[in-house]
C-alpha cells in the first residue's frame, strides 16, 4: 500500500456527493450551526470551517457547482 492519503470521495457517485452538499448546507444554517444558541461564537467559526471545507472537498469531487434543483429538486 502507498504512503499516500486516499481522496475522502474518491469513487463516489453524483448521487452520494449532492447528498454530502445537502448535509453540509443544512449543517451551515445558523440555528445548526450555532446550535440553537448552545456553542459560542468561536466554536461555531471552527464548526463553519470544518463545515466549508467538507463542502470544497465534495465539489472538488463532483467537478462544478450544483444547481439548487440538484440539491433542493
């Protein structure tokens, strides 16, 4: 086996990648994100990037952008 990292969506269908950017953006609104109020500011800026960079990682995997009828149909 190789030294190197496997791509966290390497193999992944269209289907299973919008999925992934459903999640994400439900997970980036403010009463997620914030947690109904629950986690402070500072640990809701560290959830959004963490957040931000799921999102980067399945669009980088899907190759565009996808179109809200994609992700909401």
């Amino acid at each position: 086996m190789s030294g190197r990292k496997r791509a966290p969506w390497a193999g992944a269908d269209e289907l299973e990648l919008l999925e992934e950017l459903r999640e994400v953006e439900l997970e980036l609104s403010p009463e997620n994100l914030f947690c109904d109020g629950e986690i402070t500011r500072a640990a809701a800026m560290r959830k959004k990037k963490k957040l931000e960079e799921r999102w980067g990682c399945a669009i980088k995997a899907l190759g565009r952008e996808p179109t809200e009828a994609e992700l909401w149909g």
